[in-house]
C-alpha cells in the first residue's frame, strides 16, 4: 500500500508540471505582462515606467520559459515559470499581483466554500441514491418511467434558472431566506440554504439517471439472483447486496466532485454574493491576477489527484479482489 501511495506521487509531479505548463500558456496567450501591469495599476495615464516598476517588483520581468541573457541551466532555472513552479510545489503561494497573502486568503475562503459544497454533497448523495434504489424496485413501472422523464426535464434546464427562480420565490417573494450574503456561525445557516437547496435540485436529474444505469448493470447479476433463490426480499437484496456491490463505479464519480467541495462553485458563489473560493477565483480572472489563478489552478489539480489516490484506496476496502501492489 505505502508502495504503490509512493509511485502514484510520484506519477503526479510530471502531471503538475504540465498542468502548471498550460496554465502558463493559456494565460500568457491572453494577457501580457503589461496588459496585467495596467490591470492592476489602474491609472488612466500609466508610464513605462511605472509598468517597468510593477513588473520587477512582482518578477513578471524574467523571461517565461527561455532566459538568453544567461548561460547554462540558469537559461531554463532562471524563468517565470521555473521559478513560480517550484514555489507552487512547495506550497508557497506567496502575495497576489494586488499584494494580498494567497495561502491566508484561502484558509479564510475555504470555509464559507465547504459550508456550501459539502452538506450539498452528501444530500445530493444519499438522494440521488435513494431514488435511484427506489426506481430500480420499481423498474420497467409508470413510477419509474414518470421518473426518468421528470430526471431529463431537470437535466435539461439551465443551472441558473434554479438560481433565478429560486432569489424569485424563496427570498424576494416569500422572504424565507436571505437572496444574497454570508455570516459565520449558526447565523450563517440561512444564507447557505437556499444554496444547497438549489445545488441538491439541480443535480439530482443526472445523478440518480446515473446511479439507476449503475443499479440496472448490477440487478441482472448472478449474485442477485443467489440472493433471491436464498428467498431474500427485495429490499435486503437492494441494500445488502446491490449496494455494496455498486458502490467501485460510485466511488468513481464521487471522486471528482472532490475539488469542488474545497474550491467552491464558480457560479452558485457569484450569484449569492457569498466570499468563497469559486467566487475568489473569478474575481482573480476579471482582475487578471495570474498568482492567484495558477495558485487556484494547481491546487485544484492537486486536490483531484489526491482524491484518485483515496479512490484507488477505498475501491480496497468494498472489493477484496483490488489489489494495489
């Protein structure tokens, strides 16, 4: 196990890398140095000068990937990206391009982001997964046909007409729930309600569609049919043997949602006014701060493969056949 931990880390660094290089590219293929000097400084009449300034001060005035004013490997170690790079693999994230600390910012961002991804996570989980439980009992019925048709009405309109109707009728018309803000503490639970609600809503078309086809793939097999002849019933069939057994492929789709749950969602953050992560990576891109935009970008990236390495881990755990060696 420590093994096979050992080389999948080891595997993620030549990764890191080449996201961190499209980063670098994507962003510079867009913006210049001083198009993000000008950004920032926001002055009607900026100098040369003061761009000059700008730009060494934060180290945007060393080559990108190729230094020629040097010799040797100082011409490939002495660039922005070589150099911005190793500090991101060590977790320095430094100041951003407005002079704020990074690594603060997302200790305080990261709270208000889990307190909506993670309850929206794990309700969406267990409903998608009832459902889909409840449809497979009653397969091939008018309940589950019914079902599956309302599932693609929902997968088939917009995230953000969730959001509308749901500032519309919770908050502006019946004044339920704030429309838009955060507050620590219990205090803070009605601003994140109508978040997760409309989270949890819009993601239970395509998530119990999904576990349904994984519950169906399973209910033919031969163990299905062992457990009957045995003369289960069909919910002890259901949660005692479909469910464990379904659970290598949900374990799967589980893992990418991980990120997500400490970076926050770009959109929902936006439109409720709500100071998390997704929220702090949009405004780094409309301000074109690149520290904070790699810094986001690597640690989602980071996120994502530590969250394949807990899969790899777990998949252990349900099935006795896995072996990580």
């Amino acid at each position: 196990m420590i093994g096979y931990i050992i080389r999948r880390i080891l595997y993620a660094i030549p990764i890191l890398i080449g996201v961190n290089l499209i980063t670098f590219i994507l962003f510079f293929m867009i913006n210049s140095p001083d198009d993000m000097a000008r950004a920032q400084l926001g002055a009607k009449q900026v100098t040369p000068e003061l761009i000059a300034s700008w730009k060494a001060e934060r180290g945007y005035d060393r080559p990108l990937f190729f230094n020629e004013t040097v010799e040797g490997i100082a011409q490939v170690g002495d660039t922005l990206f070589v150099q911005e790079s190793l500090k991101l693999f060590l977790f320095e994230f430094g100041l951003s391009d407005s002079h704020r600390d990074i690594g603060a910012d997302i200790q305080r961002r990261m709270a208000p982001s889990l307190a909506i991804a993670l309850p929206t996570f794990l309700i969406a989980l267990l409903t998608n997964i009832s459902l889909a439980l409840l449809l497979v009992l009653f397969r091939g019925s008018v309940f589950d046909t019914t079902m599956m048709v309302v599932a693609v009405m929902i997968m088939s309109i917009s995230g953000l007409f969730y959001i509308i109707i749901g500032q519309l009728l919770l908050s502006k018309l019946w004044h339920w729930v704030p429309i838009s803000g955060y507050q620590s503490g219990w205090e803070g639970v009605k601003f994140v309600l109508l978040p997760i609600l409309i989270g949890v809503v819009a993601g239970i078309g395509s998530g119990v569609r999904w576990y349904r086809s994984i519950f169906l793939e399973q209910i033919h097999q031969d163990y299905i049919r062992t457990a009957r002849a045995k003369g289960l019933s069909e919910l002890r069939v259901l949660f005692w043997h479909l469910l464990p057994n379904g659970m290598l492929p949900i374990l799967t789709g589980v893992v990418v949602v991980i990120p997500s749950l400490f970076m926050g969602s770009l959109v929902m953050e936006s439109f409720f006014g709500i100071p998390g992560l997704g929220s702090y990576t949009i405004d780094a891109i409309n301000a074109q701060d690149f520290a904070i935009v790699k810094a986001m970008v690597f640690l989602g990236s980071v996120l994502y493969i530590v969250g394949l390495i807990l899969t790899d881990i777990s998949y252990t755990l349900f099935d006795p056949r896995v072996s990580l060696s």
